[in-house]
C-alpha cells in the first residue's frame, strides 16, 4: 500500500507527459539546446525560493513536532544547500547571481508556485504535500532513471552534473523522507482506506494539476517562454 504511488496511479497520462517529457529526454540524451537549459535554470531559482516558502508554511501547517522537524529540514536544505549549489551551477553555465534576481518569473513558474501556495493556504498540511510530492518525488524519479538509462554516456553529457545531482544518494535520501512524511501524514489524516475517503478525490485532482504544471515548467524551459 502506497498512497503516492496510488496517487500517480490516478493520472497516469499526466505523469508520464511530465517525467518522459521532451526537455526530460534531452537532458538524458544530450540534445537539449543550451539556451533552453539556461532558461529553466534561472527559473528554477526563482522556483526554488518559492518552494522554500511553501515548506516554510508546511512548519507553519503542521500539527506535530515530527513533522514540523521534516518540513523544517527541507526548508534548511533549499535555503541554505540546494539555492546555494543552484548560484554556483549557474556560474557554470555563464548565469550571474545579478541575471537570477533580475529576470522576470515566466508565467508557467508563478502558475506552478502559487497553485502550491494556494492549496497550502486553503487547505491542511497533507493538502501542502500532496501539491509538492511531484516536484520533489519526480526529480528523484527522473534523475534515478536517467543515470541508469545513460550511465556510459554521462561523462560526456553536459547535463551529466544535473542527472546526478538528482540521482545522488543525498537527494534521493531527500526524496525518501518526503515521500515517507506523505505517507505517514495521509495515514493519520485518512487511515488505510484512504481511497473510500471524502477527500481522495480532490487529493487526486491537486496531484494531477500539480503535475501537470511540473510538465508546464518543462515546457517552458524548452520553448524559452515568459
């Protein structure tokens, strides 16, 4: 019994279009345009910054200290870890800090952003995780099954750094304690028979548009959109 897999196994399309989406395969395969992939990363600071809020308000939703401790972690690790590795990838990339706080947020970024921030807002703590587990359990997904896919051709990708950053033993240990805090908040919300639940529904439909939005960002990472 898995109530995140059983979550995914309710929008199947959706997750498919979003973890095999084309700008997803070209980061495995290469032939991703570089300026493509810079537009997603000065996006992808901007997102990161509201995701440290989102879990900042998971503290904030929380009704123990087990969970408050998980929530606040992962606001630790963006803030102070992840937005900091994030600069630094940038630089690699030719990005400056300046570009990153300078650059309008694309539409898709704000849509995405302030859905999960919505359904924070209006709703409970199991609300708030159900709308971030497909960014935070999806790159765990994409990044474990593209290095297994192109473990002899990484060295000469140039996004080898980013699969394995997102195949890595820290962020799939992240991932794990995320998907562990759903699983247990669902749990004690619901109970086993989470699916006959007045609220399986609506958490089905948060999950389906917050990965649908996943797959919006892609999106706009490959056509380079605002």
């Amino acid at each position: 019994m898995s109530f995140y897999e059983d979550l995914k196994a309710e929008c199947p399309t959706d997750w498919a279009s979003y973890v095999y989406h084309p700008f997803v395969q070209g980061l495995g395969d290469g032939s991703l345009s570089g300026d493509a992939f810079r537009h997603y990363l000065i996006q992808d600071y901007l997102f990161l910054v509201h995701f440290s809020k989102a879990y900042a308000l998971a503290v904030f939703k929380s009704d123990n200290l087990d969970d408050m401790r998980q929530a606040a972690a992962t606001m630790d690790a963006l803030l102070n870890e992840e937005v900091k590795l994030h600069i630094s990838y940038c630089a690699d990339w030719g990005i400056e800090k300046s570009v990153l706080e300078a650059v309008p947020e694309a539409s898709a970024n704000i849509a995405y952003t302030r859905y999960v921030m919505e359904r924070g807002m209006s709703g409970d703590i199991l609300d708030l995780l159900v709308a971030l587990a497909p960014c935070v359990m999806g790159y765990a997904e994409i990044g474990s099954r593209l290095a297994e896919e192109h473990v002899g051709s990484l060295e000469n990708n140039a996004y080898g750094p980013w699969i394995e950053m997102y195949s890595s033993s820290e962020y799939q240990q992240a991932a794990a304690g995320a998907y562990g805090q759903l699983e247990r908040v669902a749990m004690s919300r619901l109970g086993e028979d989470y699916r006959s639940s007045g609220r399986w529904k609506q958490l089905c439909e948060t999950f389906a548009t917050a990965t649908r939005l996943e797959a919006g960002f892609w999106e706009m990472g490959l056509t380079g959109s605002l």
